[in-house]
C-alpha cells in the first residue's frame, strides 16, 4: 500500500505520493491567505483549505484503491467547530497574536501568567507567547467571541480538522500537535484540564490524544487509512534522520528551529520541550528568525526594483541577493532580524547598524544578514544544551538551509570538520512516510 503525505504549511500545501521510500509525484499550491479584515469569526480560510486538500489526496492517489495517508501541518494554531464540523472560527494561526491585546488593561498572556501556578505552565513545555493557542483561546473567551446558543463547540489543530471534513470522523490528536497548543501537559501526555478550564468558560470539547489509532474511511471511492496528523517539524526532522542524542538538527524555513534528542524532561531557559518519536522528547529552540525575517529584506529589494519599472522573477532576484552576499567583503555591518516576536532577541523590530561610508551595497547588506542568522542558530545550540553532547552530526533540513549554502558552511565551520553532514531534501514528506510505517508496525513509542 503506497502512502499519500500532505504538508500544510503556513505558504503552501505540498502533497506526494511515495511508494517503497521514493517520492514518485509531488503537488504544490499555495495555501488560501486570511481575510484582510481577519474577522476570525468568519470561517473563510479553513472553508477554502478543505477543498484544496481533498482534491490533492484524490489526485495523488490516482487509480489506487486504497492507500495510507499521513498529514502534517503548521503547528501552535487551531479553530472551534460545532458538533457537526461546521466551522465556528477561521484557523488562527500562531502569527494572529490576539494573546498580545490589552483586554481591561490587561493582555490574556499576562493575566494568564498572572492566575496560574508557574508549575502548571512549566510542564506544557511551552513558554508563554501570545500567539500560543493557550492564549489566543483565552483572548477569545475575555473577549465574549465564544458566546454561542447553538450547542457545545469543538477545538481542532489544523491537522486534525482536515481530517474530521474529510472522512466525517472524529480523529484523535497526536501529541505532537496537542503540546504545541500550550495546553498539554508532559508529566501524563495529556490535556492540562487545570489550565483549559482558566481560559475558557465554554463547553469545548478536547479531543482524546493518541499516537496509533488509525481511521478509515471512502473518499471518491478509495479506501484511506488515515493516521493522527503530526507537528511540521516532528515531521521534518523524523525525515532529516533524526534518531538519535548524538546529533543537532538545524531546520529551516518560514520559521527555524535549533534541537536535539533528550530521553528526560528537564527545563532549561528559553528551551522548549516537545514530544518526538522513539521515546525521546526534542530540547528545541524555535521561532528563530528565518525564511518570514528574509522576505522583510526581499520585499524591499523588489520594491526598489518595482519602482524603477525593473522585471525580474522571484527566484532571480533571490539568486542575485545569494551571489552578491557570497562575493562581498567582510565589513562592519550588523543586521538584527527581530521584526517580530523571537527567542533571540527580546526586541520585535529589526535593525540595520555600523555602517560605513562606502559600506551600504546590497552584497554587504546580505552578508551581514546571513552571518546574523550563522550567529543565531549557534546561540540556539547552545541554549538547548548542545555542550553537555557528544556532537557526532548535524542535520540541514528546510528550504532556507537547501536555497543559501552560505549559512550552512558557516554553522559547520563552528562545530569543526570533523562532523558529519546532513543536508536533508523533502524531508517534510518523507518523515511523514516513515512516520506512518512506525504508527502501523506499532512502533513509536
């Protein structure tokens, strides 16, 4: 039985069909944008995505008549259905940050900082940011956006709703997926009930958690065998090769994470603490400026493009941005890439510094900005522990580590040529392969 693997990705849906371990089709479209207004009561986004995600299943499976599939998607977001699966909100994704608006002088981040004991938070393994889950549901409910006289509502990861619209069926939540909301709790592998019922006054129903229950069901007349949707990065990184504690694995794209393999839980700072597969649970550093911070540079060197009437295509002038950095000299030039909300910084906006007279050249600009990013992602090694490791390997996943080598090299210069290197490609769909070879033999634990 071959397996369909669908990503849904913060910019893209990325489907493929693998069959014995080869990625024989790929399909890619991009994911519907919210509404400008970001009414999150008006469902359109997830009514959008839905469609595009059947059909990319039904495309991929072809004239096959029965097939696994295995999902993944974006993770620290969710929506609210009724009963029946109709939406009650759009998705909200991490980037909403409703967590972060003053409600009565106060912000729902702090005001749950502010009611819970610091344990019960410690043990989601999620420090608090506004736009958690955890937070942006309780924004919700201060805010009296969840009064409904029309019976009990649902709360869903992306994951599993396309899952509940596409089979009809109620799927149970991966804990992968379950920690990223900030209201899961590491010591028992459950839902937190303690802080779910903090942030909501509602009825909302939690779905049960699990790793190997499967469901099956006929869409356009094959039969699916559909596993518990994953965390993106539990499924890159299951890709890239990650197994063991002897390796760091560097993922990059929209946004970036720095992680290792622990069998303990054990806090640590700034470090994050994710269930993975095997029994381990991930030290990870995430949310580091990446591919999202990039395009605030790419932006502006279209727009100057644009306003000289200049036509050039995307990959062009991103060749072009890769080429000159390569070819500039060093010089005093420092770029902060914090535009946003970040675990290295404690500022969210960014800033361009120490230049010289002559210094100002687009070469210079993105050599500063790439040995920033070669600077963040060896503080995140450390952060997460990386010096209590015996360090055989380091793993490049992410379109940002496949598109500019330069970032590469510099973060294995750091950890020395006697390293080994993996610079993983579709990672994403062929983690999610290998995850549902585990989930079937039973073997992720």
């Amino acid at each position: 039985m071959d397996t369909i693997a669908i990503d849904c990705g913060a910019s893209f849906i990325k489907g493929g069909r693998i069959e014995k371990g080869e990625i024989v089709r790929q399909l890619s479209v991009a994911a519907p944008l919210p509404e400008k207004s970001e009414n999150i009561l008006i469902p359109k986004q997830i009514v959008a995505l839905v469609p595009l995600v059947r059909d990319m299943v039904s495309e991929l499976a072809g004239a096959d008549r029965e097939i696994r599939l295995c999902m993944s998607n974006e993770m620290h977001g969710f929506l609210l259905s009724y009963e029946d699966g109709t939406a009650f909100t759009d998705y909200i994704s991490w980037q909403k940050e409703l967590g972060g608006i003053s409600v009565n002088g106060v912000s729902s981040t702090e005001k749950i900082q502010q009611e819970m004991p610091e344990e019960e938070l410690l043990f989601t393994g999620m420090p608090l940011r506004d736009g958690l889950p955890i937070c942006n549901l309780y924004y919700l409910t201060r805010t009296g956006k969840l009064d409904t006289k029309c019976g009990r509502l649902r709360f869903y990861t992306l994951g599993d709703y396309l899952l509940r619209m596409l089979s009809g069926k109620e799927p149970i939540c991966h804990p992968t997926n379950a920690a990223a909301t900030g209201l899961y709790d590491l010591r028992i592998g459950q839902w937190n009930y303690t802080l779910i019922d903090c942030v909501t006054d509602q009825q909302i129903v939690f779905p049960e958690i699990g790793e190997n229950k499967s469901i099956t069901f006929e869409l356009k007349g094959v039969t699916v065998h559909a596993f518990p949707a994953i965390g993106d990065q539990q499924a890159a990184l299951l890709g890239s090769g990650l197994k063991d504690d002897r390796s760091v694995s560097f993922n990059m794209g929209t946004g970036a994470q720095v992680s290792r393999l622990v069998k303990t839980i054990r806090r640590s700072g700034k470090c994050q603490i994710r269930p993975y597969f095997y029994g381990y649970n991930l030290n990870t550093l995430p949310h580091i400026p990446s591919g999202r911070a990039l395009n605030v540079y790419f932006r502006f060197i279209k727009d100057i493009l644009c306003q000289f009437q200049v036509n050039i295509n995307d990959d062009e002038i991103w060749g072009r941005l890769i080429q000159t950095a390569d070819m500039a000299h060093d010089s005093s030039m420092i770029c902060d890439m914090s535009f946003f909300e970040n675990t290295v910084t404690d500022v969210r906006y960014g800033s361009i510094c120490n230049i010289g007279e002559y210094e100002l050249t687009l070469g210079n600009l993105m050599h500063a900005v790439f040995s920033q990013m070669i600077r963040n992602f060896i503080y995140a090694s450390h952060a997460i522990g990386v010096d209590e490791m015996n360090v055989e390997q380091i793993l490049f996943s992410g379109g940002v580590s496949n598109r500019i080598p330069a970032v590469r090299e510099g973060i294995k210069k750091h950890f020395g040529d006697a390293i080994r290197v993996i610079n993983a490609k579709n990672e994403t769909l062929l983690g999610l392969y290998q995850y549902g070879l585990l989930a079937e033999s039973g073997q992720l634990g």
